[in-house]
C-alpha cells in the first residue's frame, strides 16, 4: 500500500507555500503524483461598492491577489522540476467547500491547512476543515499555521479508541507508519456507553499493525479526567515528541448544522503537529 495520489489544497494564505513543500516531501517520497488545487474566497465586489472609495481598495486587492496567485503557480511547478514529481495545476474559480472534496476523491491523500483567526486569506469557508474531512472519503493531513517540522512521520502518535473512525485512520495512514521510526498506539476511551466487545483493545491494533511490519509500542492515556480529550492528546504528543498524530474524526450532521466530536473540534482549532484524520 502506497500513496500514488495526493492532492494539496492551496490559496491565499501566507501558510500556503510551506504546505505545499510539505505534500511535496510527501510526493517524492512515495513517489506520487501531486495535485495543486488553487481555490480562494473572493468577496462579492458589490460589496464594497456602498462605501466611498472601496472601489479603488478593491480593485487593488484584487491585482495583488493576482500577483500572488501567480507567484504560487510559478513555485508549484518550479518545485515539481526540482523534486522530480509529476503533478498539475488546478485553478477552481467555484467555493473550496466543493472543490477540494471534489479532487480529494480521486486521490489517495489530501494536504490541507488549518484556519489562521490572525490570517483572514486562510478563509476558505465556515468549517472548512470539519467540512473536508466529513465529506471527502480520503484521510486529510492538516498542517498547523504555525511551527516549522523539520521531520513528517518519523514519530507517529496513534489516538486509538477501537472505533469505525479510528480503525480507518489506521489503515489510511499504514504508508506512513511503515516508514516511521517510531510509533506509539495511545489508548483512551472517549465513547463510555458503548459495548465491551465492540471496542478493539490496544494490544490487537498493535498486533494488526505488526503484520504489516510496524512496531508499535502500547501506551494508555490516563488522568484525562474532565479536561479536554484534544488538549489531553496534544500534550500526550508533545511528550513524546511526535512529529505527526493519526486519529479518528468524529461528527454529523445536525439539520444543516455540522456538530463535531470534542477530541476532533480540539484538534482542528488548537493542533501544534500535523494531524492525519479519517472519518
């Protein structure tokens, strides 16, 4: 099992150049084919029409988002050159909210970013994360908008809690945690009104794991208590030294309302490593 296929979802974001080098690493290490899809919010121009001025702002806005639309096209296919990979460009003008799952189905991997509250180009559209996540069938590697990570999937941390979602996580991420140095499977036990027998234990994942020649070490997640579990889980990968977490992603639709597990929404607004999620 291999990633053949990834896709990397790029905009406007001072954060999308290093994830783009990031699904580069990831390309040419697994020898895959890179897809760039390039999707932005773009404000109604209308808009800005009712305020004095605004026109002028606008109008500038919009040419130096074109500037820096094209400088990342530039460096996208200069970067395939120099990394040897083979890839293409996508412009998609539609919501993000759509086009990226889109792509994401017919790859074996998505890079995404997480939202940056101090970047407003990082705005794709209201829970894009937990939106891209829940509907695009493939796992999505989110990298943090801050930190720099000088490694990705050398120490892998497992949030295992023997369910649907995580056991997919699992499987999903096997590519990278057969290259790992070092895995650590990290038992909890988020869901309490859930048979015995329909939960995996640790050891059993573990055991699965070796088949596939990863060794993986066991270890529990205690003194939770009532903190926050995705609190709880970053700290547990901070103290291992994880480089990259590989969990479950919780959630459903509520009417027309996205309703996340805590652990997830913890995740996607607070990660400090990349988080490979599968739902």
């Amino acid at each position: 099992m291999s990633y053949k296929s990834i896709v990397v979802q790029l905009d406007m974001s001072a954060r999308a150049h290093p994830r783009l080098e990031y699904a580069m690493r990831l390309a040419r290490q697994f020898g895959a084919h890179l897809t760039g899809v390039f999707s932005a919010f773009t404000p109604d121009p209308r808009s800005f029409y009712i305020m004095a001025g605004a026109a002028d702002y606008y109008e500038a806005h919009r040419q130096s988002r074109q500037e820096r639309h094209g400088a990342l096209e530039r460096i996208f296919h200069a970067e395939l050159l120099r990394a040897g990979v083979t890839g293409q460009w996508i412009d998609h003008h539609d919501s993000a909210s759509e086009a990226i799952p889109r792509y994401a189905r017919y790859a074996d991997l998505v890079v995404a970013g997480q939202d940056d509250p101090d970047d407003p180009e990082s705005f794709i559209a209201d829970h894009f994360p937990e939106t891209l996540v829940m509907s695009a069938g493939r796992p999505v590697l989110f990298i943090p908008y801050t930190g720099v990570f000088p490694t990705l999937g050398a120490n892998i941390m497992v949030a295992w809690n023997g369910s649907r979602e995580s056991a997919r996580a699992v499987h999903d991420a096997l590519p990278l945690l057969q290259r790992a140095e070092n895995v650590t499977v990290v038992r909890l036990n988020e869901h309490k009104d859930e048979l015995r027998d329909s939960r995996i234990p640790g050891a059993d994942i573990a055991l699965m794991l070796a088949r596939h020649g990863v060794k993986a070490e066991v270890a529990a997640l205690d003194g939770v208590g009532n903190l926050p579990l995705g609190d709880v889980l970053l700290s547990r990968a901070s103290d291992l030294g994880a480089d990259l977490v590989v969990m479950g992603a919780y959630g459903h639709s509520r009417w027309q309302e996205l309703v996340m597990g805590g652990a997830t929404r913890g995740m996607l607004e607070s990660m400090t490593v990349p988080v490979l999620m599968s739902h």
